[in-house]
C-alpha cells in the first residue's frame, strides 16, 4: 500500500580571446555584462529533536507552509508542518509509530498524508489546527492515504477497498469517499487536484495491469492520457484550472521521462539532464513551470525545473549562488507562481539529508535592490602617454583577473589578481607602446572586454 516517491545563473559571457576581438569588431558598443540576478535563498528546514533525515513534498503559495516527512530519535518517519516562526512541527499518528503529509492546501491551513494506527495500518488523514488529525477512513479496506487537497477542502488520494485493492478516490465532508475506479485492471491512485476540485489526475491499471496516467473529471470519467511509447505511465500534477498535467512515462526503450500533457499537445517529453530518466512530480498554477528529478549523465539524481523557453535545468546550476557546495536531489512541490520550490537534498553544512526551501526570487526589488551591473571601461579614449586608467564595476565581492593582452592575446601586463571589493576600482594602465589592446576583466560570473588604442 505505501506508494511514496520511490543564481538563476546570471547572463555570463565566456569568450575565447580571438572570439572577443572579434565581437568588439562587430558589436563595438556591448562593453556591460548586466547581472540581474535576484536575491536567491535556500532554507534548510533542518530535523526533528535528535532525528535524522527529512524531506518536503508541498508548499503553500506564499511559501510560509512547508509540509513533508522527517524521522524522529527513534528513525521513524513523522509528518510535519514547518513555519519559519515555529519550526519543524510533527503532527503526530492515530496511535501507531509513523505518519507522512504528502499535501497542503493553498493557503496552508490544511495538511493531508497519512499516519499508522494503533495496529500499524496506514490511514488518510486530514490535519488542520482546529481539529488536529482526522481519519478520513478507507473504501471498504484496511488501508488509505491522502495526497492533495483543493482549496474547497476535497480530498484526493487512495484507499483499499474490500477486496483489498487500492483504489483512487475523491473524498468531500458531503459525499465522503468516492472510488473513482480504474481501466479495467485492479488497482489506481490519485495525486493532484485542480483547485476548483473538478478535476484529478493519477494512474490507473489497464486491463493488462499497467499503469495509465489518467484525467478524471465527474462528466468524462477516467481519461487515459497514454505514455511516450512504452506500456506504463502515472500522472502526478495538475494546474490549477486542469488543463495541463504532469507525471512520468515510459519511452520505446522502457525508460521513465518526465511529460507534460495538454488536449492539444498531448503528451510531450521533458529530457533529462544527460541521464536515462526523469519524472515531474509538480507545477505551477498556471502550468507553466515544472519541478521534479532527472539524472546525469553518471546516474545521480538531481532536482529540475522545466519552462517552455528554458528547457529541463538542473537546479544546482541555475540557483548555483544559493545552493553553494549542498545538492539538491529531488524538487517535489512548488507554489503557485512558481516562486518557491521544496524538495530535499544534502545540505553542505550539516552534511545531512534534509529538507529545502528555496525561493527563486527572495526579497522584492523595494527590500533589497538588485546589484549594479558589471562594468568595464578605459579612460581616456585614445589613451595619450602615460595617462591612461581602467576603471571596473563590481556587483559584489569578486575574485578578479584583470589584464591587457595584444591583438594575438598575448598577455601584455596583470593590472589585478585576487579578491575585490564590490563598487568602483580604478587601477593605471603601465605604459605601451603605441597600438591596439585588449583589457580583460574575468569573474566568476563572467568575463569583459574593451578594446583602446594608445597614442604617443
């Protein structure tokens, strides 16, 4: 029964010397490598009292609520709910040793998963400060679990029924649990809901026992979505108006993809990261961003996020400012404007595996302004004598190169070489012979070229 998943990078510019003269030649006036990277910041939410690893799965829209798994000092699995007010907060079981949340509600105020009872029988819950942790009971079976809420407070997820079959279901406070059943198979499961709840997206078995990512809304029923070739597929997300869902697929070679389906496109491919497989697990509200995992090119999982004008992008590269020397594996929930994103990884630090929050954004431009562009010139144009300078823009603190070379790059003279400050540095130029040069500035985000000719 237990189903459980089983620096934006600023504009750089690398160009070999030759290639730079040549740009210079052809775009004399782009001599400013803009930096528009917003104030990134990754969170790790830490662990339980004396426990030991944790995960997120689902965040709130405006990133407060945190909600997922952590171990506890005995290394049994507890569901919490994180706050940066309050911590890491468990919510405790019906009576039995472990409990997940796998969902929570937009605004935060509701979490859905599942914990044991008293005899170890995994049971739905839905969870909210109010009541605490409500059982939310099973189709006929032993066994349930909830795995996302809509804001209406319907409930999507799986339960067995008397035969001991799971089964995807759709509980209310009104109808209670419905079965939502299958392709002719035995067994299927629920993972999203559209936020105006007429929608459900999941897997249901076929005849042939194969998983089939499906959409169900109360007038079609359960729609196969197919797969990417091969036999089996599951759906795992779905956006906020239910038009765009997201999940895994098998390809010709039997390989699981990440996919993105609409009516019109039918299901795509996302990639990988160089690897063999991937899987979306969550998306925007507007279903234009997808997080998830992929593989590298040597196996190791790590966590993507996907658009339509980026493509598949390891997180690790494009938030590379905020992730540092951590790693994160997998991204697992993301809000609604696509803001933050949760997951787990190994935090650097601590040199655990934990769970994550990292805002793409971090603080509005009013709160913390972006940094100036880096910048490079040469004063004054043409150089005349000995009284030439190069002045040069920092964003930030930056390890810096800088240096004159001739028209073969040969290197001429090292004008700096070591840690700066941010803001305006100004070093004299030696003297040159009269002729043609190149001054070079390298950074870690980047190199920049200006050409100037000496007089004498």
């Amino acid at each position: 029964m237990g189903l459980y998943f089983c620096h934006d990078l600023c504009a750089t510019v690398l160009v070999s010397m030759r290639n730079e003269l040549v740009l210079w030649w052809s775009i004399a006036g782009i001599i400013t490598l803009q930096l528009p990277c917003p104030a990134q910041q990754l969170t790790w939410l830490g662990r339980l009292p004396n426990g030991g690893v944790s995960e997120a799965v689902a965040v709130s829209d405006n990133g407060i609520v945190v909600v997922g798994r952590a171990e506890n000092v005995n290394y049994q699995w507890r569901a919490f709910r994180w706050t940066a007010a309050a911590g890491m907060v468990p919510l405790g079981t019906f009576g039995g040793s472990f409990s997940e949340a796998l969902g929570v509600a937009p605004d935060g105020s509701t979490v859905v998963g599942r914990a044991h009872d008293s005899v170890g029988r995994w049971r739905a819950f839905r969870w909210d400060a109010a009541a605490g942790m409500h059982d939310l009971g099973t189709l006929g079976g032993r066994e349930s679990e909830a795995t996302a809420v809509a804001p209406s407070g319907t409930v999507v997820g799986r339960a067995m029924n008397p035969s001991l079959q799971a089964r995807a279901f759709r509980w209310s406070r009104h109808s209670g649990m419905q079965d939502l059943g299958t392709f002719g198979g035995t067994e299927s499961a629920a993972w999203g809901i559209a936020r105006d709840s007429l929608v459900i997206v999941g897997w249901a078995e076929n005849a042939d026992r194969q998983a089939r990512a499906f959409r169900w809304t109360s007038v079609t029923g359960l729609q196969d979505l197919g797969t990417l070739g091969g036999a089996r597929s599951e759906a795992y997300g779905v956006s906020a108006d239910g038009s765009v869902v997201v999940g895994r697929a098998e390809n010709d070679d039997r390989l699981w993809r990440a996919f993105r389906w609409t009516a019109a496109t039918g299901m795509q491919e996302l990639g990988t990261l160089g690897g063999r497989e991937s899987a979306a697990l969550a998306l925007s509200a507007d279903g234009s961003v997808v997080v998830g995992w992929a593989t590298t090119q040597t196996g190791d999982w790590r966590a993507f996020r996907w658009t339509a004008a980026t493509g598949l992008q390891d997180l690790n590269i494009v938030y590379s400012r905020a992730v540092g020397r951590s790693l994160l594996y997998v991204a697992r929930g993301i809000s609604a404007d696509g803001r933050y994103i949760v997951g787990h990884g190994i935090n650097a630090t601590t040199g655990r595996q934990e769970a994550y929050l990292l805002d793409t954004q971090g603080g509005s431009d009013a709160e913390e302004p972006l940094p100036q562009p880096l910048a490079l010139s040469v004063e004054p144009q043409p150089v005349v004598g000995r009284m030439g300078s190069a002045s040069y823009r920092l964003p930030s603190a930056l390890w810096v190169s800088l240096s004159v070379v001739d028209l073969l790059g040969r290197a001429v003279a090292t004008l700096a070489d070591g840690w700066h400050s941010a803001g305006v540095h100004r070093v004299a130029l030696p003297p040159l012979p009269a002729g043609t040069y190149m001054l070079l500035l390298r950074t870690e985000h980047g190199t920049l070229s200006r050409p100037f000719v000496v007089l004498r």
